[in-house]
C-alpha cells in the first residue's frame, strides 16, 4: 500500500517549500514525486520510531524530513489524513515547520500498478479510495 502526501508550510502564500511523495508502507521506502525548496534526495526509506515517521536517505537514519501524527496500525490503515512536519529547507539552510496532508492511497498490489510512478487517480478514472485532494 501506498500513500501519496503533500508537505508544505502552513501558509504557502509566505513559503513555497513543498514536496509531494509516495510513501510505501509495505516497502518502507519513500520516493519524491515533486519537490521545491525541500532538500530531499528522489528516494529513501522510512523509519517509524514511536509516532515520528522519519524519511531519510538510503542507508542513513538521521532524517531529512520528519512527520508527526502519521501512523499506521496493524492492518496498514491510518486514520489520521494530516499532521505537523519539519524538514531542512534548501534555500534557508534550517529546519522548517510545516503539515503534512494525506491526498491518496494506493492499495493496490505491487504488481498489479500499470504506472508505478503515476498517481491512483491516473489510473482509476478519478477515483480514490475515499479520499479526497486538499483544495
């Protein structure tokens, strides 16, 4: 299963850092999707540490971006469709507070995707599995 979220700060009229990935909660493993004034590498691994998702480089644990408030339970299902996040910023060279938001979920097998890196909603006419994309 996969998830696709946004990061931003919590007014984007005032920074224009965000970044959309895919998180891969089988795989443990993110990939950048879009990305702006975020310092992130186009993929890594996840590391869930006591309700901190932590995204980090391949092979590191020290994390370049961490999510607070996401959390999957034993069936890999979150109820949870946003939450606070801090990042380093590439232009401001510190960290940066901002939210995370849910904007869809993948459950479909790994096998099974026509377009590993297009989104659900590409695939499925418009449709989402209950979610819908923050305005």
């Amino acid at each position: 299963m996969r998830l696709s979220i946004l990061i931003n700060c919590s007014d984007p009229t005032v920074s224009h850092d965000y970044a959309v990935l895919w998180l891969d909660i089988v795989e443990q493993a993110w990939s950048r999707q879009l990305c702006n004034g975020i310092d992130l590498p186009p993929s890594g691994e996840i590391h869930d540490t006591g309700g901190l998702t932590l995204l980090c480089a391949p092979g590191s644990e020290t994390p370049l971006c961490t999510l607070r408030g996401l959390h999957m339970d034993r069936y890999r299902c979150t109820s949870v469709a946003e939450g606070a996040a801090t990042w380093q910023s590439a232009t401001r060279r510190m960290p940066v507070e901002g939210c995370w938001h849910l904007q869809a979920v993948d459950r479909q097998p790994p096998g099974s995707r026509v377009l590993a890196s297009a989104p659900p909603d590409s695939r499925s006419g418009g449709k989402r599995s209950g979610f819908r994309p923050r305005q």
